[in-house]
C-alpha cells in the first residue's frame, strides 16, 4: 500500500500543480481539504477524481455520501482505489 500512497501523492502534486509542495511533504493521514492540512478546496476535489478516474479506472459518485470521507486524506484515497481494483480484479476473474 505504500507504493500506492505514494502515488496517489505524486498524482496529487502533479494534478493539481502544488508547485509549493512534494510527495514526501504530504502526511499519509493529513486532511487534504482543512487549511491545517494540505488546504485543498473543492474545485481541487474534481480535480483529483478526474485523475484518479484517469488513471486508475476509478468511478466516483459525487453523490455518495461517503465521497468526502473517501477523499479526506491520502490513507483514505489509497483504501479507495485499492477497494476498486480488488473489485476490477475480482469482476475480470468471473
């Protein structure tokens, strides 16, 4: 999983243009929209799930309510991801 979280940091930084930050500046469990976290707003959470929509194949429902919860730091977007492609996975294998 780590490999994952560091990745979904890199995606994070690139997407979203944080010239101000690296992936190691990034906290695992840092909230990603609270300004005593990475200070993300919502215009930057459509942004990461068209990315991660692109490259991960993931499907996100703004509607859900547990979307915010899901988005709230890098720990919970790798559970996230990790839940859908062991979904994926399990769906190729039927």
């Amino acid at each position: 999983m780590d490999s994952l979280k560091l990745e979904i940091k890199q995606l994070l930084v690139q997407a979203l243009d944080l010239e101000h930050l690296t992936p190691s500046d990034i906290e695992d469990d840092a909230a990603l929209f609270s300004t005593d976290g990475v200070g993300l707003d919502s215009i930057d959470a459509l942004e990461i799930g068209i990315a991660l929509r692109a490259r991960y194949s993931l499907k996100v429902d703004a509607d859900d309510p547990y979307t915010r919860e899901q988005f709230r730091s890098v720990n919970s977007l790798a559970a996230l991801v990790r839940s859908q492609l062991d979904k994926q996975l399990e769906g190729e294998q039927k």
